[in-house]
C-alpha cells in the first residue's frame, strides 16, 4: 500500500522556482502542475516544460499528475477544443515524465434534461480517453461543481468508463460544497476512487485546511486505510484566492483567516495540516 503525496503547488506561488521552495519547504517531493511560468498546462510551450523539468530533477521533485481544463466547457461547445489541449498535453507530458492527466466532464449552461447532459458528457468521455490511449496518457476525473461529475450518483455513471486510461478522483471539498452527503459518496465510491484531493470547507462553505471542515475528511481516510487503499493524493488548498485559484473558477468562500496571507504561507499551513491528517490515519504515504 503506497499513498504518494504531492501538491498544486501553483496555490504557492506562479513561479518553478518559487514552487520549488514551497514543496521543498513541506518536504513534499511531488508536485501536480496546473499553471506554471505564466501558463496552464494545456498550453505550457515544450521549451519551458523541458527547463521546467530539468529545475525539479535538480531539486529531487516529480511530477505526479498535470491539471489541465479539459471538461470545464459546455456541451454545446465544441469537442475540438479539448482534443487540441489534450493532443498538446500529449507533447509536453514525455517532457516533464507524466502522463496522468487531471480532467472534468462539461457544464450544461443550455438546461438540456439530465438525460441528455449525461449522454452528452459520457460521450465526450469516451473520445477523450480513446484519444488519451492514443497519446499514451491516463485521464483521471474529478468532480466539480455544476459539471455532470457533480454528485455521486453520476460520477458512478462515468465510472463505467474506468480502465487503464481512465481513473476517478475523490474530491472531498466539491462534494460537500455540492450538498452531497460526503461519507455516503464515499461509501458509494470507495471501489471506483482512484485518487484523493485534499481540500475542505466548513458548511457555510468557507475554505479551511484539510480535516477541518465539513468534507468529512479524517473518517474517510481513515477507513481507506482500513480498505488496503493506495494510489495518488493531492493537496488543492483554495485558502487563499490566489491568481491560480481564481482561473479555476474555484466554488466556495474565501476565507479571511487565510486570504489575507501571502499565498506561499497559507500553502504551507496547508501541507503541513494535511501531512498531519495523512500521519494520524497511519497513512504510508510518500
């Protein structure tokens, strides 16, 4: 059983170099890149990927998973959009020596039944991870407010895609911010969770360090060890609405204990909280 822990370090700061510090600062040796030198991962150019990867070898740090966009665009968009970004991702993943791509499934901005929003995105779904096959990259889907992949029950519908190009992610916080009962999500996901992001807020929906809200964080955990669970976890704080947090188009509220620290700080207190949490479980992560 083996728990690997990395960071969206790019709460920290925008910078490789400043990132660096950040995880280098919390011990982490991992890290999710979703922005970094000025640009998000779908559009990173391949000569900064390169220099970006040759900062972290130096600095002893991997890359766990790429945070990419795709999927935050209606179904009414057009498709083409996101193969672009992805068939891109499939340039730059080699360069940085990852091929875990971080995922949504499609807003329904035009009202159309939930038949056919579900229709709809798992169809997406499904060409995406064809093409993610092609390109010899691993989707892993989070949910998120407002997509299709919102509550429980239809993220156990786009599990019917899980394979070798296809996970799921258990995000704690969208849950609860989506009025899910989060242990009974778990419970009903436990068998088809691929990964965790640790992020959290209290029920009036303000962003808190991990275990300290209302995303029921600590039993889940807990009883995932008590499942022999292993595979990828990831901290995603939202304390402070950082300039990578604000293009998320994060839900929730921010929080004043937090938001008025530099962004580097409440990353830290972060990390550190969410290592503890990990620590009391008896989590072997790495």
């Amino acid at each position: 059983m083996n728990w690997t822990l990395s960071a969206f370090a790019d709460e920290a700061a925008p910078t490789c170099d400043a990132q660096i510090a950040a995880l280098q600062r919390a011990g982490l040796k991992r890290i999710d890149i979703r922005s970094i030198e000025g640009h998000n991962i779908s559009v990173l150019p391949p000569q900064i990927a390169s220099e970006v990867k040759k900062k972290l070898d130096d600095a002893g740090i991997t890359t766990q998973m790429l945070g990419s966009p795709l999927g935050k665009i209606d179904i009414a968009d057009d498709l083409e959009t996101d193969l672009q970004k992805l068939r891109h991702i499939g340039e730059v993943a080699p360069l940085l020596d990852c091929h875990a791509v971080r995922i949504f499934s499609y807003y329904n901005k035009g009202s159309a039944s939930h038949s056919q929003w579900m229709a709809k995105s798992l169809s997406r779904l499904e060409t995406l991870r064809d093409e993610a096959q092609r390109l010899g990259l691993v989707l892993f889907h989070e949910n998120e407010r407002h997509i299709f992949g919102d509550l429980g029950d239809d993220v156990m519908q786009i599990a019917a895609l899980r394979g070798d190009h296809f996970k799921l992610i258990f995000d704690f916080d969208n849950y609860q911010q989506s009025g899910e009962d989060v242990w009974a999500t778990w419970q009903k996901l436990a068998d088809v969770t691929d990964s965790f992001h640790l992020k959290d807020s209290t029920a009036d929906k303000k962003h808190v360090p991990v275990g300290l809200g209302n995303g029921r964080v600590r039993e889940i955990i807990a009883d995932a060890v008590k499942r022999g669970w292993s595979g990828p976890v990831a901290v995603e704080p939202h304390l402070t609405h950082s300039g990578a947090v604000a293009a998320t188009g994060p839900s929730g509220a921010a929080n004043e204990a937090y938001s008025a620290m530099p962004p580097h700080e409440s990353f830290h207190i972060a990390l550190e909280t969410a290592k503890g949490v990990l620590d009391e479980a008896g989590v072997p992560w790495s």
